[in-house]
C-alpha cells in the first residue's frame, strides 16, 4: 500500500512536479500557489500542489 504525503517540501514539490523550486517560491509569492509554515519551513499540501497544477493553462501562450 503506498502512502500518500500530506504535504512537501518545496524541493520535494519541485521534483514532484518538475518545476524549480525557484518557480513555486514565485508562485507562492503571487498568491497562485499556497504553502504553509511552521516557523521558516514552508509545505504545500498535496491537495494545493495538485489545485495548482489543475489551474494552470492547457495550452502553452501563443507567439507574438
């Protein structure tokens, strides 16, 4: 049976997801993304991480 986290790290989340952590940090700081904090250690919940993934753009934004 595999366990489901209730949340990661922002290294954890970027290899999870494949962005940079430096990406979910500024998404974090956009308000797209939420973490949380106990004392300086931010996570995100699985349930937030997958949120923002479902949320972001099905299509990449046209040339211009």
């Amino acid at each position: 049976m595999t366990i489901q986290k209730l949340a990661y790290t922002f290294e954890e989340a970027a290899e999870q997801t494949g962005y940079s952590i430096r990406t979910l940090k500024q998404e974090v700081a956009d308000g797209r993304l939420l973490a949380r904090y106990a004392n300086t250690k931010g996570v995100i919940r699985h349930e937030d991480l997958a949120a923002w993934l479902d949320a972001l753009p099905a299509e990449p934004p046209a040339n211009r």
